[in-house]
C-alpha cells in the first residue's frame, strides 16, 4: 500500500520515515493513503481479533509483520448496559493485554515500527498509552524510553516498568511531559512512537469502528467517547469514514466528546466556535487520561464532532465519581476517566430509540 505523510495545515507531503514525525511548519501530520476498501465476505475467515481487518491498514503489500506483536488485541465485546435501555450498549474496551483501548493503536504503530526496521521508541504519556507502547515494543524487541509525569498512578508506573521500558519522570504539565519527549527526540533521534503525533496510532484505534460496524451489522446513532488527545474519538472517526466510502454504512454516527470540567479547552471551543482550541490553565483532576490543557490535534478533533453534527459536554468531580460507582453496580469496574464518559453519558439528552455505544476504556484497577 502506498502512503505518506501530508501536513493538515499546509498540506506538504513527506515520505514515511523513522524521523518525521511533524511538519517543517510545525503543523500536525496525517496519513494519506490510496483508497482503503475491505471485503466483507473475507471476515469470517480471520481470526477474532482487529488484525481481521489489516488490509485496511497502511502496512507493505503482505505484510506480516503485525504477527511478531500481536497479543490478540481487539473485537471486544458488545453488551447491552441496561435492559431497560436496550438501545445503549457499552464495548468493554479494556478487555485488551494492557487493560486499556490504547493498546489498539500501540500494536500498530509498534509493527509499523518494527516494519521501519526501528530499534528504540520514544512516548510521553498520562499512563495507559505509554503502558501499550512499553509492551508491544518489549514484545518486538525494540527498546522503549517512557515520559510520565510525576504524579501519574503508581500502578500505571509499575505496569510501565513490568514491560522493561526506562521510565522518564518529568516535574510539570502533561504538556511538559510532552515537551520533555520531543526535546529527547530532536537531540537522540530516536522514533517517537507518540499516540498523539504519529498518525499510524489512529489506524490501530480506528478498528472501534470496524468492529461496532460488524457486530451491529450496522452503524449507531451516536458515539459517546471521553477526549483529551483525541485518540479513539479521531480513530473511531476516521473509521466510520472508511466504511461510508465503501458503501457499508449510510451515516457516520454523530459523536459527542466528554471532557472533565476541570480540563475543557475542547469544550470552550466548541461553544465559542472556534476552529483551534486554545491553551488553556487547567485544574486538576481525576479523569487523567483526558487532563489535556492544550490538545495538539484539536483542530481535527473539533472537525470531527461538527461534521457529524455532535457536541461537546463536561462533566465535575462528584459526578465521575458517582458515575464510576453507578458502573461498577452494573459489574464494570472502571478507570476514572472512563467513568468521565459514563458521567457525560448521563448528562446528554437522548431518545429511546437512539442507538448509543459508550466505551469503557479502561480497568479500574489501573487506577488509585
């Protein structure tokens, strides 16, 4: 499959190598691809995973390769939540190796490092992207430096650490961990293997979609997903895009972003109307995984959620916190981030008959 990197801002091309990871303009690069097309009658004979679907990823023509990483991840599964909402139904995304959805697109970037004949990685991370990356690089044999900022969960930390990677703790910001990272890139040359910046996370993530298309045999009304760096809201996104082009569905489902309230400049934005959120001085919270101040893909993001037609809501403390206890009464232990989404999904005014998939991206017990 032929494929480069094009600048969402200015629109230059480059060739997909172990150094690019953004523009000389300093805008945020995406993948272009040659048409993605996908047969469905071929899915019964793959196996139960999201590797069913890797003719739609930007590997080399047969490629193997994801086969060396590979831990089974994907096609989780599907559960109505309630029985009296039989129309909203949760995929439990962290029934993956390293308990978080992240792991969807760490396996893919990391095979796409391994492709690249890569043999260090770089991330920075709030926790469960850089677990997945820990791990997946580990299982390739690739060495795997991780920038965490102090102050992340302790069994985050320890999980990052059980997978061999040289844990980085930065003093700051998430936005300083991310600096940190980039600093360590430009001066070691290393590949930066970031689920915000590399755009071949997003390929991984976006078989949330493909998978919520096969089993419903359809597409949902709505998407309610948490959004910090945007990672499963832009995959899922692009996803549902993919199936549209080829004829598969009729609509890509309308999204609706929570954030924590605490940590919302995707949220001022969206009510401002405005293209690009602003950096904001956030407040701390519990939902980590979405604590994003200045999120560097918002101006995709924010796209993503006009252009079908969503919205963006917040939710506060005690209410992720009231909404991690009301899933855990349901059997699902959550992370406090995902019990953000549930909170949101609490909050939004919805119909009976409106079809709804909330993930829940992450274990509880990842969390404090």
């Amino acid at each position: 499959m032929s494929e480069y990197y094009v600048c969402h801002s200015c629109g230059t091309k480059y060739e997909i190598t172990e150094n690019v990871w953004k523009c000389k303009c300093g805008g945020m690069l995406d993948l272009l691809k040659q048409k993605v097309t996908l047969d469905p009658s071929k899915l019964s004979e793959r196996p139960p995973t999201m590797w069913r679907y890797v003719d739609t990823m930007a590997f080399e023509n047969d490629s193997t390769i994801w086969r060396k990483v590979t831990m089974g991840e994907g096609y989780t599964p599907l559960i109505v939540l309630d029985e009296t909402k039989p129309n909203t139904l949760v995929k439990v995304d962290y029934m993956m190796p390293t308990l978080s959805f992240k792991d969807r697109g760490a396996a893919v970037l990391i095979a796409k490092a391994k492709e690249l004949g890569v043999t260090r990685v770089i991330a920075d991370s709030s926790g469960n992207a850089g677990t997945a990356i820990a791990a997946y690089a580990k299982r390739a044999g690739i060495a795997c430096d991780i920038f965490l900022r102090e102050g992340t969960s302790p069994k985050k930390i320890a999980q990052v650490k059980a997978h061999g990677a040289n844990v980085r703790t930065v003093n700051g910001t998430r936005e300083d961990v991310a600096a940190a990272a980039q600093k360590a890139i430009n001066e070691e040359k290393h590949f930066y293997a970031s689920h915000v910046y590399n755009p071949f996370f997003y390929e991984g993530t976006k078989t949330y979609a493909y998978e919520i298309w096969e089993q419903m045999k359809s597409e949902p009304d709505t998407l309610i997903i948490p959004v910090g760096n945007g990672t499963l809201l832009l995959g899922a996104y692009y996803g549902f895009k993919e199936l549209l082009e080829n004829g598969l569905i009729k609509k890509v489902p309308k999204i609706v972003a929570i954030q924590a309230e605490n940590c919302a400049p995707l949220a001022k934005a969206f009510v401002n109307n405005e293209i690009e959120a602003e950096e904001i001085k956030g407040k701390e919270t519990l939902a980590e995984g979405i604590a994003i101040a200045a999120p560097a893909r918002s101006v995709q993001i924010l796209e993503a959620v006009r252009t079908t037609n969503g919205e963006i809501l917040t939710v506060n403390e005690e209410e992720i916190l009231q909404a991690r206890a009301a899933l855990a009464g349901k059997g699902f232990y959550v992370e406090i981030t995902t019990a953000a989404n549930y909170a949101g999904y609490l909050k939004y005014n919805h119909s009976l008959s409106e079809k709804i998939i909330i993930p829940l991206c992450g274990a509880g017990i990842k969390s404090n």
